[in-house]
C-alpha cells in the first residue's frame, strides 16, 4: 500500500490538528497511519482501488481535525513545559530576544529536523526561528530555542502562544523591529 | 457510550493481545455490525486504558509492519470482571422493568 495519496493528505492535516507532548504524537501518528493503510489494504483485499480504499478507510476513520482533537489538547503549562523549565532556571525576569542572526530571516538547514519548543510541532526550516531566552537586566545566562514564528510574537509581547500571551516579563524591548 | 467502549475493548482484548485495526474489527463483527463506530474513537480510548492501568502496549513487528499491540492488565482483567457484573445486572434490571405488565 502506496503512503502517498489521500492518507498522505490526511495526515498532514491530523499532524497539523494535533496537539499533545512530542512523544506521545509520534506514536499516535505512527498508530493512525498504520490503522489507516491497513484498513485501505483491507478494502483493496475487497476489490476496491487504492485510492478508493484510502479515501473510504479516511472516511470510515472520521475527519481529521476531530479526530486530532479527540486525543486531547496539552494545557498552557505543559506545553510550555521545556520552556518552563529553563525559565525556572534563570536569574530574575526575562526576556526573548532574536538571536543576530535570526533578525532579518533566519532558517534551520533544508536538511534538517527540528521540533519547536514551545508547541512541541515540527518545524519547517522557512517557518523557524531561533531566540534566545535573556534575562533582563544583567545578563548572567541565556538559553537558544528553534520555535515557530506563529509561536513568538515579533511584536514585542513575550512568548506568544497562539495570540495568547504565555507570559509577561519586563517591557518589550525598544529596539525589536518586526 | 464512553463508558461502554471502554467495557467492549477490555472484552475484545482478554482473548488476546491485538493492535487497533483488529481490535475495532472484533467489535464489528462481535456486535453483528450494530457498533460501527467512528474508528478515530478507538485509539484515545485505548490509551485513557493504558493511562489507568487497564491495558499495557508496546510496538511489535506484524505481517512486516511495526504496529502498536495492546493487551490487558491483571487490573484490567479486575477492571473487566467488576464490569460485566454490574451490566448484568443493569441489563436484567431493565429487562425486568420493561417486560412487566
């Protein structure tokens, strides 16, 4: 059975809908896929075509949105669990600031693989961008994150989760540029 | 039904360990087809049972394809037991009701 086709299209968007801790989504996509192709094999076993079969194993699967949604959402604090953590770690308050190099466009190598740190979704190399974690004031450490751009905010709120703010800490930095 | 699911696929998997695509088709064909569910629903519920202790799963090479097997617990099998009593009685209370005069 071909992964390409209508299963390959369903699971770009349950992949996309699915938002819970990074190991448990690689086993539930892992599991969803399997379950599908083998249900198109069954229905292939049955005469019917390949794209038929995996367009009725979608259809008998139910849609993928809910059928992401069904698995649940990771709350606020879990999802920013790594991010947390690290926080936790810092001295006082902080602040993210965009790396030098991730001021104009910064993009992870077309060869590799990342997963953002804050949602915990693969992240695309022209989707990605990495920032530090400052404290304010003094600096006496930082830390490097790959996040989505939909995931900070380059407005100048602080660790945007979604258009929801995670967090505030300090004022925006003046002289952040869009 | 929530419930009732959670009782079908403890049942389906106390003859024997099976991944989800065998396990939803048991519940079809067991049910002469009367729960034909959405079979989404399947998985999360799977692993709200493994997440209490009623089942345990692990990945497994299957017909040359690495599927996730499920298979239940000795709390599961308590789980299940507790279960059947009590739909028992609740069917044989409705019966009861329902075929009084």
């Amino acid at each position: 059975m071909s992964t390409t086709g209508p299963i390959e299209a369903y699971m770009a968007i349950f992949a996309r809908h699915l938002a819970v801790a990074p190991r448990r989504r690689r086993r539930i996509l892992e599991e969803t896929e399997g379950h599908l192709l083998d249900a198109a094999e069954g229905l292939v076993a049955k005469g019917r075509t390949e794209t038929d079969a995996q367009r009725q194993a979608i259809e008998r699967y139910g849609g993928p949105e809910g059928a992401a949604a069904s698995f649940g959402t990771r709350p606020v604090g879990v999802l920013c669990r790594g991010v947390f953590r690290v926080l936790r770690r810092l001295p006082g308050r902080w602040r993210p600031t965009l790396t030098p190099a991730a001021e104009s466009e910064h993009h992870l190598d077309p060869g590799c693989s990342s997963m953002c740190d804050i949602c915990g979704r693969d992240v695309a190399p022209a989707d990605s961008l990495v920032t530090d974690l400052s404290a304010v004031g003094e600096v006496a450490s930082h830390v490097t994150m790959v996040v989505h751009r939909a995931c900070y905010d380059l407005g100048g709120a602080i660790l945007q989760l979604r258009g929801t703010p995670v967090t505030a800490a300090g004022p925006p930095p003046r002289d952040r540029t869009p | 039904m929530k419930g009732q699911l959670d009782f079908m696929l403890l049942a389906v998997l106390r003859t024997g360990p099976a991944y989800g695509y065998v396990i939803i088709e048991d519940i079809k064909r067991r049910s002469g087809g009367v729960f034909d569910l959405p079979e989404s629903t399947v998985y999360p519920a799977l692993h709200r049972l493994e997440t209490k202790g009623l089942l345990r799963s692990e990945w497994a090479e299957v017909n040359g394809r690495r599927r996730r097997v499920y298979d239940v617990t000795t709390t599961g099998r308590a789980a299940l037991h507790d279960q059947r009593d009590a739909w028992r009685r609740f069917s044989s209370a409705v019966s009861s009701v329902g075929e009084s005069p």
